[in-house]
C-alpha cells in the first residue's frame, strides 16, 4: 500500500469516527423524555386581552426555568392563556432565561411536542420583546400547543438544528 493510500484511508477512519460520535452526540441530546426534566408548575391568574374584543380565558400557565444556560440573565418565566384559533399566538408573561434567544410556538398532542409552527426571537441587548408569534400555519380549535424557549446561535433565523430547546420552561395553551 502507497503512502498516499495510506493517508487515504486513515482519513476515512477519521471521518467516520467523527460522524458516529457526533450522531451519538445528537442522539443523546434530542432523546430526553420530559419526565427527566423536573418542572415545578404555578398558574396564573390574570385574564387578557388579544384585542378589545377576543377575551383570553384565564387558563395561563407558568413554569420557572432551572436549567443554566451560558448567557443567564434570570429565570425564565413563560405564560399562555388558550386563546382563539389563528395565525397568530398572543404570549402573556415572559421572563427570558438568556439574554439572546427564540420563543417558539410548536404542536402539542398526547404530552408531545410536535412540529414547529412559528418563531419570536427576543435580544435583551436589541431590545427584542416579542409579545405575540407568527404562525406559518393557522391553529385548528380543540388542539392544544405549546410554548418554549430556544437558544439562539448568535444569527437571526431560527434553526431547528443549530437553536437547541431550553427545557424546563414551557406553557401550553389550547386554541378556541
């Protein structure tokens, strides 16, 4: 075998090393159950107000964040009451857990989440304060969804695969 043969296939090794140990990586990553994640749940009480004429029930959630994360700037703090179906979600109370991030709206059926359906970003240093999520599709009444924090990998669009889940922060909310 030539040396250059040689050099050829040690760096397939490599490569194919690298590759297993980041696929594991990501497996491990997007495999915890939500029972590993211990949340302590308060509700919220306030009743609010979509527009002057679309009342949201007083069904707010709120789940205190205690996880750290790199750009802590508090605990995080998440409220949705249910709210009409459309295309847009109104938030309630939010603290952000970082100081950069997203507040992302997803499908919620049976305890799981489930696709992505819009993105906020919020940047304490921009002075980002979203208080309402665009949706990319309308959402269907009687369904229920959830509400979380992302990170943010230091662009403006959000990326399901570089932008990681925040856990122990999340607010579900049901669509009238």
């Amino acid at each position: 075998m030539s040396e250059a043969e040689k050099q050829e296939s040690q760096k397939t090794v490599v490569a194919f090393i690298t590759g297993l140990l980041i696929g594991g990586l990501l497996v491990w990553v997007f495999s915890s159950t939500p029972s590993e994640n211990k949340v302590s749940e308060e509700k919220a009480t306030d009743t609010e107000q979509v527009t002057a004429n679309d009342e949201i029930k007083s069904s707010d959630v709120a789940v205190k964040l205690e996880e750290k994360v790199t750009d802590i700037i508090g605990k995080g703090l998440l409220s949705v009451a249910d709210q009409k179906a459309g295309a847009v979600v109104t938030l309630g109370k939010m603290e952000f857990p970082s100081k950069s991030g997203w507040v992302v709206v997803r499908d919620y059926m049976d305890g799981t989440p489930g696709n992505v359906l819009g993105a906020a970003r919020y940047n304490s240093d921009e002075g980002l304060v979203p208080t309402t999520v665009e949706l990319m599709r309308v959402t269907t009444p009687g369904s229920s969804y959830q509400v979380v924090f992302f990170s943010n990998n230091g662009d403006a669009s959000f990326s399901l695969a570089e932008d990681t889940v925040i856990t122990g922060t999340t607010a579900t909310f049901k669509a009238n």
